[in-house]
C-alpha cells in the first residue's frame, strides 16, 4: 500500500469486532514501527505495555470510561498503553532552552508511526487520552513514578468502510513562502 492511502485509511475506530483477536505477531509489528521513530536526541522517552487478554483488556476498558467517554473499548480486544519515560539530559536541557515538551512530541511521532503500523496489517486504531490512570497503574505492571500518556485500543473493526475525513482545507493550514 503507498503511504498515502495508508494515512487515508486510518481512523479512529469506535466499533470492535470483539470475537476478532489480535496476534502477537501483528502486535510486535506495530511495536516495531514505534521503537525505530525518531526522538529528539534518539532520546527514545517511551515505553509500551501491550495487553492482549480478554479479562485484562475489559479491565483496562473499564479504565478508559467515565463520563460517557470510551465506552465503545468494551469490545476492543487489545490494547498498548504508553507510558512516558525519562528523556536523556541533552533532550531535556534543550527542551527547557527552547520551552519545548520534546518527550510528548516524540510520543506522538511513535504513535503515529504504531497506528500506521496497524492499518497496514488490516487492523483498527484509536489514541484515547481519556483514562483513569491511577486505576491503570494499579492494574498492571507500571510504576507509579511513571507518567501514562496514551492508550492505543487495537483490534479489527465491526465494520467495513471509512467514514468521510472532516479536515481543513490546505488553505486553512498552510502559508506557502515560494520564489
């Protein structure tokens, strides 16, 4: 698949087939893609807890809802949860020179390259931010030191076909500065 009907079939997916498994093999692929993105200072400030059975995932589900939000994770049969690691001193210092969060821009660059991974393999994404993190922690191997950024639910979606992409027109976004 080119790349850019890769990023045109990612979506965020809301509807899981829970009767559909994840492999591990697919699962160590998508943490391939993320273990070789680029890093400020090849910092690497990450670390990933895959979650690929079915009475800790509904648990971890049931971590993600509150407030109406996430309840479609009950049917997500897998999930990596990613969690903020120490950036090196030189990614840190020139973080605090330049007022730049380095370790979360990083993060979002290894979870775009494992969603990608993902739809590569046929497989469904969705990067919630919305989670109880200290019920995560108490459910599984993390310390409490440790700062969770991100949950990725990952399994096959319930359904065929894309939903239509709302996004801003290039003019909305974009300045060109051309000779």
């Amino acid at each position: 698949m080119d790349y850019f009907s890769l990023i045109s079939q990612r979506e965020s997916c809301r509807n899981y087939d829970p009767n559909r498994p994840v492999s591990h093999q697919q699962l160590t692929r998508c943490l391939e893609a993320a273990r070789i993105a680029p890093s400020a200072c090849n910092s690497q400030p990450w670390s990933f807890v895959v979650v690929n059975q079915p009475e800790l995932s509904a648990q971890v589900a049931e971590c993600l809802q509150g407030l109406g939000m996430n309840k479609f994770s009950e049917n997500c049969p897998a999930f990596i949860v990613v969690v903020e690691e120490k950036a090196t001193l030189s990614a840190r210092l020139g973080g605090m020179v330049k007022s730049q969060e380095y370790a979360s821009i990083d993060i979002g660059i290894a979870t775009a390259h494992l969603v990608l991974a993902a739809t590569e393999q046929g497989l469904s994404t969705c990067i919630m931010g919305w989670f109880h993190e200290g019920k995560l922690k108490d459910l599984l191997p993390i310390s409490k030191e440790k700062r969770i950024r991100l949950v990725i639910g990952i399994g096959y979606a319930a359904k065929e076909g894309l939903r239509p992409k709302k996004r801003k027109s290039l003019e909305e976004i974009a300045t060109f500065l051309e000779s």
